[in-house]
C-alpha cells in the first residue's frame, strides 16, 4: 500500500487549525478551565498571538494579530471570513504553574516553550540531574494538558455530537457583543 505524503501532511495541516481553532472557541467558552481524565483542574487561554490563515497557494490569506492583552478581534473576523487558526501562543496553567508556548497547527509543532521556573541553585549533596529532571517532568506535564485537549477534540470530532459543537462555535462566532467598542 503506498501512502500519498502529500495528502497526509494536507490533511494533518487541516486537523490542526481544526484543533487550534476549537481549542480557542472551547477555551473562551469555558473561560479556560479544563479538566484531565483524573479529574484535575487546568486552564488553557490563546494569547498575545494568533495567525489565522484561508485559501491555499496565490491565493493563501493570512492575518497575524499580536498585543498584550489583545482580544484578537481582527483574528475574529478573520475566522469569520473563513480562515483557521494556523499558530497560536498558548498559556497553560495548573494551581501556581504556568506554561507558554507557540503551537503551528501544519505539523503539531511547539517553540518557545516556557515553563514554571527551576530552582537551580543546589546545595551539597543535591542530586546533580534534579534541575534537568525537574524541568523535563515539567515538559511533560504541558504536553500531557496538550494531549489530553487533543483526545477530546478527536472524540468530539468524531462522534454524532460534531454538529452541536459546530452550531456552538458558529453562536460564539457570531455573538454581537465580541465586535462592539
């Protein structure tokens, strides 16, 4: 069986601005509070920085919309028009621990990863891999959160309640008030 790459990446590509783009509806909806299997508290916000994209080729149309404390209003409308959340900045948070980090939907990458800080300050007889240990468990942790939105996006995708998420969205999209002022 051969496999066509190109339709894979392609379709890989759209998967992901389908997640960023929900990530960022569901996340807005919930006001960030997210849940782990264990039943574990954690918040997720898009932030600072959204490219959302439409079209392909000549025809490719991107909006890049950065600022503190941006409601990313031109993103809005670009969603409107259409286009997908292509990358996204995204704050992760569990009680006093905070990760940021840049997510490109084409292939699932992640840059500029930040995590909770690392005390590397060691005193005598401290194991010498603690700080590295510490701040690799800490990779993980944020990539666990990732994997888990991801599971329940994939879920829902794929299950019969699709239409009603995507009638959601469409409200939340549209609603009056996110345009006004």
């Amino acid at each position: 069986m051969e496999v066509d790459l190109k339709l894979a990446e392609e379709k890989g590509a759209m998967l992901g601005r389908d997640f960023l783009t929900w990530l960022w509806f569901k996340s807005d909806e919930q006001g960030g509070i997210f849940k782990t299997r264990k039943g574990d508290d954690f918040s997720v916000y898009l932030e600072q920085k959204v490219v959302v994209e439409g079209g392909e080729g000549e025809s490719l149309e991107k909006a890049v919309c950065t600022g503190i404390m941006s409601e990313l209003r031109e993103a809005r409308l670009g969603l409107r028009t259409g286009k997908k959340v292509a990358r996204a900045k995204i704050r992760l948070e569990q009680d006093a621990n905070e990760w940021i980090m840049e997510v490109n939907a084409s292939d699932f990458t992640f840059s500029g990863i930040k995590t909770p800080r690392v005390e590397t300050n060691r005193e005598e007889g401290d194991d010498p891999d603690s700080a590295f240990l510490e701040k690799m468990f800490l990779l993980e942790k944020a990539l666990e959160f990732l994997d888990e939105l991801f599971r329940r996006f994939v879920e829902l995708r794929l299950s019969i309640h699709w239409q009603g998420e995507v009638d959601a969205f469409r409200k939340w999209l549209y609603a009056d008030d996110q345009f006004q002022g």
